[in-house]
C-alpha cells in the first residue's frame, strides 16, 4: 500500500511539468515481420505471431527483455536471478533449449546448453520490436525453434542524438547508460553502454552486469554494409540456482558476444541477403564461491556462420530460400574439447488464390549435423481472409532437436549425460482466428504438439543419487490461447488496455512425473493484462498483472507498474515491482524478489 500511495502522490506532484510529445507509435499493419523466411507485412502472414513494439516495451514497467517477455501469454520465463542474470525461455511448454532466440534474424543458439539463451538478449534503449513466433511455423528455422522462436529487431538509426540515464532503487540497484546515435551522410551509428548492479535481495543474489552495443551502417549511398557488435557480461550470485537448495554459496560468471556483417542485393523481383557473424559464450560456474577448487566448470562456446537468404516474387506469388552453414567449437573441463558443423537449406513458397483470398504456404528446412545427419522440417501455412480486418489460419508441420552437448556428455554428483540420445521430433498442428483494426485487435489459436524421444533428465528411481538425461517415449502438449488489446482516448490523449490468456496440458506418457527434472513446471494457466494510461501531456503511467498457476499447484498473482514524467529534456522514472510482496517461485528453488520500488533519470543531449 505504501508503493500505491507513492505512485499517486508522484502523479499529483508532476502534473505541473512540460514534456515532449510521446513518438508516434508504427501502425501494426504497416510492420514488415523478418521472423519469417520470407519478409511479409503483419496482416498477410498466416502464423501465430505477437509484435511487441518499442512502445509495448516503454510501457511494461519492465528494465530488461525477460522480464518484457514474461507479459506475453505461452512465453514463459523462469527467472532464478534478478535483472536478466540468469532466466530460461519456453514457449507453450517446452524446454528451455527448444525455442530459438534470434537477434535481427541471426540464430543465437547454444550448443552447450539452452540455459544461455537469454544471455544474449540486448537491453532494451536499442531494441525497435520483438517479434514472438510460435508453433509449427517455426519449423523453417530448423534446429532449436522446437516450439517457437523469438526476434529481437534492432534500431536502425538513433539520429544525432545522446542520452544518459541513472536508476536507483531497492536492494542497492544502480543502473547506468549511456545511448550515442549518430546519423552521417554516408553512415550510421548507435552504441549503448551500461551497467546494472544490485547488492541482492537475498544472501549470495548480487549481480554485477554489463551491456556493450554497436550497430554501424557503411557506405550508405551505395551498397550499404551492416554490422552489429554486442558484449554481454553477467556476474552474480547464484545462490539455490542448481543442484540443491541448500547449495546457497553457488557463483557463475558469464560472456556472450555477437559480430555479424551483412548486406543486400536487390531487383525489382529478387532480393538476396548475405551475412557473416561469429557468435561466443562463456561460462564459468564455482559451487562455493570463495573455494573455487572444491568444484568449477567452465565452458567455451564458438560459432562461426554464413548464410544467404533470398526471396523472388513471380506471378505465382513469392518464394523464400536460401543457405545457413556453420560451424560449433566448445572447450570444457566437463564437456571435452568438440566441433560440430551444421547446414540449413530452406525453401518456401507463398500462393495467393482467388483474388488474394486464400494464401498458401508449403515450406522445408532440411539440416545436416556432421554428428547426427540429416533432417526435415516440412510444414504447410494457409491462411483465409473473412474480412479485411479478420483473417483464419492454420499451421502443419515437423520440428526435431538434437542434443546438447550438456544432455550428452555432462557429469556430476546429481547429473548425468548419456551419449545414446536420440534427437527429439514433434508434429505440431495448430489453427487460429485474427483480427486488427486501428481501435481493436484481438487473437484466438487452438494447438496440439505430440513429442516423441523429449528429453529431460529422470532418476530410474524416486532414491536415485543422479538424474540420467534419458530419451522420455511420448508427450503430448495441447493448449488454447487468447489476445486482445484495445486502443481509447481521454482528452485526445491514447490509452491501451491488453489482456491475454494461455492454457496449456502436457500429459507425459508412460512416465513417472515425479521422476523428472524439467517437464513439470509448466504455465497450465497464464493471464496477463496491461493498462497504459494518459491524463496529462507529460504524464504516462502503467499498471502490469501476471497470474500463474503452474502444474505443481503453485498459484500466485503479480501486480507491477511504472510512472514516466518529462520535463524538456528530463525524464523522471519510477518502476515498482511485485507491488503486493507476493510470495512465489518460477524455476527451481528460488524465492523470486518482494516488492522494490527503482527511481531513474534520463537527460537527451540534441
């Protein structure tokens, strides 16, 4: 009450100030979605796909892209840290290394393990959108998008600006930033700098993190070259994070780094899209953080790739290919020294028939690892238009995952890999209803995926000392989800409210639940709901509610919320999260924070 109380005094304190008019936000329709082989405006795409746009993302009340996502109906993040140090990402169920995490369509899998994917997520002054995929139409990705994918979409261009930010708040957090956009006659620049570090709210939860962006286009007037450069450094206090609960002096240090180079050719009909990157992760884990010797892993992670994307448009509609190859070093004291090459060809073909009506969209990845040969990830897309606001669609396809190399060879006292796995596979079938206008947009899908070989770490039995990383015969998962969002004025200033609901059943057959390590905590039931108001020129403010219940039984209800004042150049921020101190946990065994307030203040040098 006392955080209630705060945010409606702040409202009435800073009614007096002048702002800036808030940037217009880019009409949905108008989005060119490039989580998808073939780059189609938002209404003509026949998946299941949420846009999250750089105004979504302002008005979370959210500080980083996990917790951004958490607001997202089928997206499940389970967070062991505070600030993004370390949080795992499913999508309608899965397993943290099924669902594939893209960076302006670049892949940033890992073979080591998917517990760093959201290593590599950016912080939020660069990100334009998001752009969430789910189901089958994922398939195109190939390896790794088991369940669904997600793209971060990077800003193009900050002009001539820069602005610095400062926050404080609970637990002794303290942020700074600094964001640089220059805009110059024949390139362009953003580079991001900040730090994010927090005393803990619990013994051993400190974090010491560091963020570094830079994204250069060169050559603008002619043929443009693109790199995008990203350094992520996590350290902190990992207490409870793995193995036991009573393994409370746990320390784990992390680096994820990303080069790319890239570049476009294009005709009035063919537009081919080559790129380089090299993409590494480190990690480094100490059971007892100041008696490193008693147990460390660390583990290195290169990816060397190229690929090109193309697409043609004909008579016949527009047809999507092209080329992904790559190549795995990992260096481990537990996992060994291993490489791995891998190579994607895709292609797929969108049909538009009777006068644009019906759109139709059969497509292929097939992959070849040099250790687990060769796979295909076929698929089809149909799509109907009612209306010109109301579309129905429906997704068929394949997916596989092949192991990791943690699921393979990792070993401990309470872990073991085996070597013998079998990769997974699923057929995912999924059918849906959108509809989008300017004031009101609104979403339904019905889902249904059977697994086959999923693979979680089981005990043989309920006393067993380790848990084995076994094949698991058959699973099915089966769900419905809903989205709306409504848009309303008061005194012509823009009000949002949005509400999304995700029910989800996994039912593991021919297993012992109790048995296993990963496939039993589950969002059954996820609802989420976010009110963005605006009274006042200057004045924005937002309210955030999660509800969870998860198939342990764990139920627990969460209130966030955010207010924004600006005066001129000067922005006044204010975040309160877990508003009314709920008491829950989202992976493992650790408590997630009480509610704590953070206070920041941004200045723009134009």
């Amino acid at each position: 009450m006392k955080l209630t109380r705060f945010f409606i005094g702040l409202s009435v304190l800073t009614t007096s100030l002048q702002a800036q008019d808030l940037q217009k936000e880019q009409q949905l329709d108008s989005v060119v979605i490039s989580s998808t082989r073939i780059d189609l405006p938002f209404e003509e795409n026949s998946r299941t796909i949420t846009v999250i746009s750089s105004t979504d993302i302002k008005n979370s009340a959210a500080t980083n892209v996990a917790d951004v996502l958490q607001q997202f109906a089928g997206v499940d993040i389970r967070r062991r840290g505070t600030a993004g140090s370390q949080a795992d990402l499913y999508i309608r169920g899965g397993g943290f290394d099924q669902t594939l995490l893209l960076i302006d369509g670049i892949k940033m899998d890992d073979a080591q393990t998917g517990h760093h994917t959201m290593n590599a997520a950016l912080p939020l002054e660069v990100i334009e959108r998001i752009e969430i995929i789910k189901g089958p139409a994922a398939r195109v990705f190939g390896q790794n998008a088991f369940t669904g994918a997600i793209n971060i979409v990077t800003k193009n261009s900050l002009k001539n600006t820069v602005s610095a930010k400062l926050e404080a708040g609970s637990f002794g957090q303290f942020n700074a930033g600094v964001t640089v956009g220059a805009d110059l006659e024949t390139s362009s620049h953003i580079v991001h700098i900040d730090k994010m570090t927090s005393e803990g709210y619990r013994y051993n939860t400190d974090y010491d993190n560091s963020n570094y962006f830079v994204k250069s286009v060169f050559n603008k007037k002619k043929k443009a070259i693109e790199m995008i450069a990203t350094f992520q450094e996590r350290k902190f206090g990992a207490n409870g994070f793995y193995a036991r609960e009573s393994a409370i002096d746990q320390y784990e240090e992390t680096q994820n780094s990303l080069l790319a180079f890239s570049t476009q050719f294009k005709t009035e009909n063919l537009t081919i899209k080559p790129r380089v990157y090299w993409k590494r992760n480190q990690d480094e884990y100490i059971y007892i953080r100041n008696n490193p010797t008693v147990y460390r892993n660390l583990h290195i992670t290169d990816k060397i790739g190229t690929e090109v994307n193309a697409s043609y448009t004909s008579n016949l509609g527009v047809t999507g290919f092209g080329v992904d190859v790559s190549k795995v070093y990992i260096r481990s004291n537990n996992l060994g020294n291993r490489q791995r090459f891998m190579s994607t060809l895709f292609l797929e073909h969108q049909f538009k028939l009777f006068n644009n009506v019906v759109d139709v969209t059969p497509g292929v990845a097939v992959t070849y690892f040099s250790d687990f040969k060769f796979y295909a990830f076929p698929g089809l897309d149909l799509g109907v238009k009612v209306t010109n606001n109301l579309k129905a669609y429906g997704n068929i396809g394949y997916t596989y995952r092949i192991p990791t190399y943690t699921d393979l060879f990792y070993n401990d006292p309470s872990t073991e890999g085996n070597e013998n796995l079998e990769p997974e596979k699923a057929f995912a079938q999924e059918i849906g209803l959108k509809y989008n206008s300017s004031k009101f947009s609104a979403s339904a899908a019905v889902y249904n995926r059977d697994s086959e070989n999923l693979i979680d770490f089981i005990k043989p039995t309920v006393d067993a000392p380790k848990f084995i990383a076994s094949n698991i015969a058959k699973v099915n998962t089966k769900g419905f989800e809903v989205e709306a969002n409504y848009n309303f004025n008061i005194n012509n200033y823009k009000q949002t409210f949005a509400v999304a609901y995700n029910f989800l059943e996994d039912n593991i057959i021919d297993q012992n639940k109790e048995l296993s390590r990963y496939s039993l905590n589950t969002l059954k039931h996820h609802f989420t709901s976010r009110l963005s108001t605006q009274l006042f020129k200057n004045i924005t403010q937002n309210i955030v509610y999660k509800h969870a219940e998860r198939t342990t039984g764990q139920s627990y209800n969460v209130w966030d919320a955010s207010l924004e004042a600006r005066l001129k150049q000067f922005t006044l921020t204010a975040t309160a999260s877990n508003i009314f101190n709920a008491e829950y946990i989202e992976a493992g065994f650790v408590p997630m924070p009480p509610s704590n307030v953070l206070f920041g203040l941004r200045y723009n040098f134009n």
